[in-house]
C-alpha cells in the first residue's frame, strides 16, 4: 500500500541536492505497475506504448522482462528512429503522411523488417507507393473502428479513429493489399479507448460512473463479437497473420479475454498519471512525477512554485491539468490555475512550505510529461539511481 507522505520523504531526500524543476520516476513503482500489466494480460504478450513512456531507456526496461513484447508507437520518424536504435518489433499505431519516412523505410532491409505501418484507407497506400525510395515489402497493419455505434449510427461512443466499422470493409482492404505488390498484411489492430481510456470510478460521481460502467459493460460485448468476426474477414485473406492487438491500460483484463486477440497494447500504465486514478478494476502506482519549486509566500495558506502550467492533450478542463499531489492538501486557485510561470497553491498544508521546497505533481497523462523535461531521475528507495533522457533530451520531438 503505497504511503504519500513516506514517497514524498523519500523523494525529498533523494533529490535534495538537485534544484526544481525536475521529473523523477519512482523504479519500485514502474516495476510493480509492470508486474500488474503481465498479470492482468493473463499470459498475452503485452506492447508497450512508447508515447505513454517517451524514454528509449525505460522502454528497454520493460521490454526486458517477461510478458513484453515490442513497441506501439505514434509516428514513423520515432518507428524509424527506434528500429535504428535495435528495436526489432515496432508497430506504428496511426497512419502517416510522412514521404521522406516510406522513402528510408522502403529503402532499408532492417528497418523494413523491424516497422509495421497502420492502415485503413487505398490512399494511404497510394501515398506510400509515390513515396518510394527502394523495393523493400512494406508490413501493414489494419486498425478496426472500435465505437459503439447505437440508434443505426446516429449515437457514436467512441474515439473517431478508423473508417473501418464493418468486418466486410476490413476484408475488402485486406484483400486490396493482397493485391497489391510490395505491401504484406501483417496486423489488426483495434483500440477501444472509451473502454481503456475511460475510468469508471469517479469520485463523487456515482450516478456517472454507473452510466460509464453500463455503457462499457455494453460496448465489450459488441466489440468482442464484432472483432472476432473481423479477425476472421482478415486472416481469410491473410491466413499467415501475425498478430491481433487490443486493449489499452483500463481495458487490458477484457481485452486479453478475447480468444480473437494475440496481443495486448498497453503503456500509461506503466507511470499511472492522475486520469487512471479513476478505474474499478485495477489500481496502479503512481510512478513519474514532476517537481516545481517553492518561489513565494503570498500569505497564509498560499505558496507560490515555478511553472507547472502543463495541461494534456484532449478536451479542455480540469481534468487535463497536473495535479499538486506531495504534499497532500493543495490546490489551484480557481483564479489561476496551473500557471506558465507562477502557480499558486492553495490549503493549509502551503504553511508548513518554505522558499526552495519542492511540491510534487502527476501529469494528467503519461508519456506528455517528458516533453517538458530532458532527463529523468530513477528513484531506488530514497537516492536516485540514474538518470535518463527523455526523448527530448536526445534531441527528439516528434509531435
């Protein structure tokens, strides 16, 4: 059972020869969450998400210890990139435009053979075939539409990914691609974000909750039937398929469950940022966090820290802001918020903080936390162990 004030002790002595701001990642923590996802996985390979992570160093962690298997990831310069750096399973999540990207991978033994690319569209085809800088096959995956369609479509729950609803529209684009030379179709992929990425447990919201668990409760049915039937589409054209991933941190017990998926896709889970507090079915550690200093005293019961102004990706609100987690008991002023540069905090707890102390956060997400610090600090116990870039800290911005 995890013990913030204890955590925060521990971090304070681990880093206080080191000056806010700084992002740190609690090594106990990331390893146990790891375990959980294994368990969880129920004996799937699981695919760690390099966004969710966004450090080669921590990936290679991961993907060291049994039941993790090859990367996801979120462009073709960042497939490219980490095939080059030995990575030899790379399976690039969303579909590109990147020309200069299929010209090297089209060109290069290795890295063909390392980078599965996403598509659910002939124009994405279309694209890579002008891009062609060599004759090397191109591995293809497919992504199935996962939203729960109600009312004959009218009503969409779910993320707008890809046009490919209906098993029949996978089959049509796998035989397509059959057809079609220098590509070999390797892949389904289907991930069903308002199951893995939505948390069914929100304090204070029990009548949201109940409708959250009553939606989702439907939606894994629907799309447990309708991935099985599209799975069956594909690998009638493609018998030699190589793989089937599903799921996502909040989904994985469900997903693994599909006798249909061969793999799991997971990696928010690894550092458990504050949007997967809310979830019935597991709890995580949190794993990754950032440190702002204490710069001001206003008055009593207010502190002032550096920065920390790092809202996440989605939809504007205040679930997408960092949250003041050590010591426990502060807040936002609702005047404020998560400042650029100033960021007060409110509660009583602001009064036991002086100038230089360091005030603990989480991020929203995960991996969105590394794009605003060039290294990592690894905690064991209470000293930091090594450190570690971030993809930024090699040089690395992606998106």
């Amino acid at each position: 059972m995890a013990d913030p004030a204890a955590d925060r002790a521990r971090y304070d002595r681990a880093t206080a020869h080191l000056d806010a701001p700084l992002a740190i990642v609690d090594l106990a923590a990331f390893d146990a969450n790891a375990d959980d996802l294994v368990r969880r996985a129920r004996g799937k390979p699981v695919r760690v998400a390099g966004k969710s992570v966004r450090c080669r160093a921590l990936l290679e962690r991961v993907l060291e210890r049994d039941g993790f298997a090859g990367v996801m990831s979120f462009t073709l310069a960042e497939s490219l990139w980490l095939a080059r750096s030995g990575f030899e399973d790379v399976l690039l999540a969303y579909p590109s435009a990147d020309r200069s990207g299929f010209a090297e991978l089209s060109s290069d033994p290795k890295l063909a053979a390392a980078v599965t690319v996403m598509v659910d569209d002939s124009g994405q085809l279309d694209l890579i075939d002008a891009a062609r800088g060599g004759t090397e096959e191109i591995r293809v995956c497919l992504e199935l539409d996962t939203a729960l369609q109600l009312l004959g479509g009218r009503v969409r729950i779910g993320a707008r990914r890809s046009p490919l609803h209906e098993p029949a529209q996978l089959g049509a684009l796998a035989r397509s691609i059959a057809r079609r030379p220098g590509f070999r179709l390797v892949g389904v992929m289907a991930y069903e974000g308002h199951v893995a990425g939505v948390g069914d447990a929100i304090a204070g919201r029990p009548l949201r909750s109940r409708a959250i668990r009553l939606m989702q409760s439907a939606a894994k049915k629907e799309l447990a039937a309708r991935r099985a039937e599209a799975v069956h589409a594909v690998r009638a054209v493609a018998p030699d398929l190589e793989f089937v991933n599903g799921g996502g941190t909040g989904s994985v017990q469900h997903t693994a469950a599909e006798e249909a998926v061969t793999e799991i896709a997971a990696g928010s889970g690894l550092f458990v940022p504050r949007l997967f507090d809310n979830y019935s079915s597991f709890r995580g550690r949190p794993a990754a966090l950032f440190a702002q200093p204490v710069v001001r005293r206003p008055g009593v019961g207010v502190v002032t820290v550096l920065g920390g102004g790092y809202p996440a990706s989605g939809a504007a609100g205040a679930d997408r802001l960092p949250q003041p987690y050590l010591p426990e008991g502060l807040r936002y002023d609702p005047q404020e918020g998560a400042g650029e540069v100033q960021t007060p905090l409110l509660g009583s707890a602001a009064d036991d903080l002086l100038i230089g102390d360091k005030v603990w956060f989480r991020h929203a997400k995960a991996g969105e936390m590394c794009e605003r610090f060039e290294e990592l600090r690894l905690i064991e116990g209470d000293r930091v162990a090594g450190t570690v870039p971030t993809y930024r800290g090699e040089g690395r911005t992606f998106l």
